[in-house]
C-alpha cells in the first residue's frame, strides 16, 4: 500500500530515552470519552508530534517499545487494548500474549472511599513518595460511570497535578467500556501492560459506590477504604461489606481542628474491626488516620502495605490470591462474552420484545419466557453451526 510505505520506519528507544516524556504522550483521542486534550490521557501536557500520531505500529513495535518502556508507545499500546474494534482486539490480545512474562512483578494497591474523601490528594501524596523512594508508579481507575459522566475519576485535568508532572509515574483515567465488566476488562489489561514497563506499584482507584468495589478487589492484592471522620457510615455509604474487603481502613483529614476527630473515628473503628472477618487470610485488618494533605501518615501507610505483602508472601497467601483471581476473571470474561452473545444474538433479539409484553400482559410465566428465549438461542446456533458445510457444498 503506497500509503504504508510512506510511514517512517519505527526504531527502538535510545538508551536512557525511557520515561524521559512526559504524562500520556501519544493517546488516541477520547478512548476514555473524553475529547482530545481535555483530561489526563488527552496528553494536554505534550501533544503528540503529527508523525508519530499517524505512524501505525506493528506486534513488534508495540511489544518492544512496551518492554523498552517507551511512553508513547505505552499510551498506545493502551489506547489499542481498551479499543472494541474487532481488528484491535486481535492484536491486543496478541500483544498482551509477548508481554505476560514480564507481568506481575508489582504490588497492586486498590484504593476507595466516596467522593470527596479526598481519593487523589492521597493518590497524589501517596504516588509523589513513593517516586521519591526511587518506585515507578502507574495509577488507574475502574469507573463505570465515566462513559456517562465523561471520566469522572482521573478525568479531571487539575487533579494529581504535581504527580502528573513526575516522570516516574503514569496517570491513566479510566476507559469508558459501558458496563462494568468492559472496564475492568481493558483495565486489568491495562495493569498487566504497565507492570511489562516496569511499574513496580499499580494503584487503582475507584469510586465509592455500587459493585466496582468488589472489582477492584478481585483485581488487586491490597485494598484501601479512605473514611472521613464524623461523616457517619450511612452518609459515607459504607456497608459493612465494603470494610470487610479492606486491608486497611484510613480516616483521611487527620489535620487541623479534625484531627482529634479523626483519632477518634479511627478508635472507633479499629474497636468495630475485631468483629469483623479479615479479606486476606493471616492479615490483620487495622485503621489508621493520615492527612492526604499535608502528608501526614503517609510513609506509615506504605509501611503497612509493604509488611503486608512481606506476611502474604511469606504465607504463600499472597501468590495463591493471584492465582485464584485469574480463574475468577476468565469466569468473568466468560459470564461477559456469553451474555452479549445471548443479547445481541438476531433471534432473541426479534422475539423478545413481544415475549416481554406477554409476561407483563401476564400471559406467560417469567420461566416460561427464559425457556423460549434460550431455545431460540440455543436452536439457532445450533442452525449456525450447520451452515458451513451447506456453504462448501456450493
Ligand atoms: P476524591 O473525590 O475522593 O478524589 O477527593 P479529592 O482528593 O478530590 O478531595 C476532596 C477535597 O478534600 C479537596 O478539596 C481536597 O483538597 C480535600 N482534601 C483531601 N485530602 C485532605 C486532607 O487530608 N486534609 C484536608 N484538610 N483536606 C483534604
């Protein structure tokens, strides 16, 4: 193609090249529903030159520049696995296939509270000392809410300021995939595809309400619940569920006239927590105070998390959790596809409108109306399944 032909030549990064861009250079534009530009991954720090833009890159060049941790091609390499286009996805999965060897050498740290509770001061505060303690840091985000609210989380450009400005770490807002199953489809690749570049602590933050809790959990191995003090566990809308899938529970805004709150809340629930069943076996679930702010308590909270994964592993808990949690996001993955392929298959689609209106009419039982609709799915494929040979027949 004389078009292809055109494109330069792709060469490998130059020693000590690496991480030397800055924040999210070269992502395509509003993979994350955001426009070009307007949020963290729009690249509004350095856009990208127009070459690089339209050059397209082969399995090679994506596997390489990830492993050579080249920014660009990271954001790329991103851009491509969070893609729906049929074409992408082949190649993604490609791509993620060279890189799984190098993955998993990170601790991945999920972190939670309602909004306001201040989630990026502390990803800010947390991020910035752990880049000065020499780590390489990537921070994402699983909302499903973003394609609605257009990145509601990470999308804010004033957000992480300071942190986006540090070469050491990688600021990804989370991708809009519709349901909750796409994005965390795209982000769980998206970890595995930092942790080929060398991040060696993956944070994932992720909004204070509904089922995404329980999604980063089954992806991370620590997770963090930030509470504010004096707010009240119905108006934080903390359920005892959610604290009891924490490794750790932190009052944030421990300064100021609140810190005496903010110990007392913490007392509060280090007494509630010997109730309550720990999330990892061998790990004793504590609360501490910190101030996102002005840093307070925020060493001590890494020190937590890294005694943890010292106990964990010792245990044999920490690998075995990893373990359990690729089985369960294959069964994931194949609860997702199974269901798109039922809906969207053209003959449950064509007869379920009117099969809905009967049991609503109430003229056929709710049972009655599954058992239909998946013999037509079932009937149907099967019928599929038949066709090639008729096909070669003529
Ligand atoms: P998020 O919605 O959970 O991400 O919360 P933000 O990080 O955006 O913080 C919400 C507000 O709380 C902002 O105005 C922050 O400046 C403020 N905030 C965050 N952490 C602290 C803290 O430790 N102390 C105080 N006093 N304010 C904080």
């Amino acid at each position: 193609m004389p078009e292809e032909s055109q494109k330069p030549e792709w060469t490998p990064p130059q020693a000590g090249q690496e991480f030397a861009s800055r924040v999210m250079k070269g992502i395509e534009a509003s993979h994350d529903g955001l426009a070009r530009g307007t949020g963290l991954g729009g690249g509004q720090i350095q856009p990208d030159p127009p070459l690089i833009r339209r050059r397209q890159l082969g399995l090679d060049d994506y596997v390489q520049g990830v492993l050579a941790g080249d920014r660009t091609i990271l954001g790329r390499a991103i851009t491509l696995v969070e893609s729906n286009a049929p074409a992408h996805m082949e190649l993604a999965q490609e791509v993620l296939k060279q890189l799984l060897p190098h993955t998993g050498r990170s601790i991945r740290v999920g972190i939670t509270g309602v909004p306001g509770v201040g989630k990026s001061t502390f990803i800010e505060a947390l991020g910035t000392y752990l880049c000065e303690q020499g780590h390489r840091l990537a921070v994402l985000a699983v909302d499903p809410s973003s394609s609605v609210s257009r990145g509601s989380i990470l999308g804010d450009k004033t957000r992480m300021e300071r942190l986006s400005r540090e070469p050491k770490a990688f600021i990804r807002p989370s991708p809009s995939g519709g349901t909750l199953g796409g994005v965390t489809r795209k982000s769980r690749e998206t970890m595995l595809v930092c942790e080929a570049a060398g991040f060696d602590v993956i944070l994932v933050e992720t909004v204070g309400v509904g089922q995404s809790e329980t999604t980063v959990r089954s992806m991370v191995d620590f997770f963090l619940l930030l509470m504010l003090a004096g707010a009240g566990d119905e108006l934080q809308g903390i359920k005892r569920g959610i604290i009891e899938l924490a490794d750790a529970l932190v009052v944030n805004k421990a300064d100021g006239e609140n810190k005496v709150r903010a110990q007392a809340a913490r007392a509060e629930y280090a007494r509630a927590l010997r109730f309550l069943s720990s999330a990892t076996e061998g790990w004793h679930v504590q609360a501490f105070t910190c101030s996102a702010l002005t840093g307070e308590g925020i060493a001590e909270i890494w020190a937590v998390i890294e005694a943890f994964r010292e106990t964990t592993a010792a245990s044999g808990v920490f690998a075995a959790r990893r373990q359990a949690q690729i089985l369960d996001w294959m069964q994931a993955m194949i609860e997702e596809h199974l269901k798109t392929l039922f809906f969207n298959h053209p003959g449950v689609k064509s007869i379920r409108p009117q099969i809905e209106q009967a049991v609503l009419a109430g003229s056929m039982p709710a049972t009655v109306a599954v058992q239909m609709l998946l013999e037509k799915f079932e009937g149907d494929r099967e019928l599929t399944q038949d066709e090639p040979t008729t096909h070669h027949q003529e």
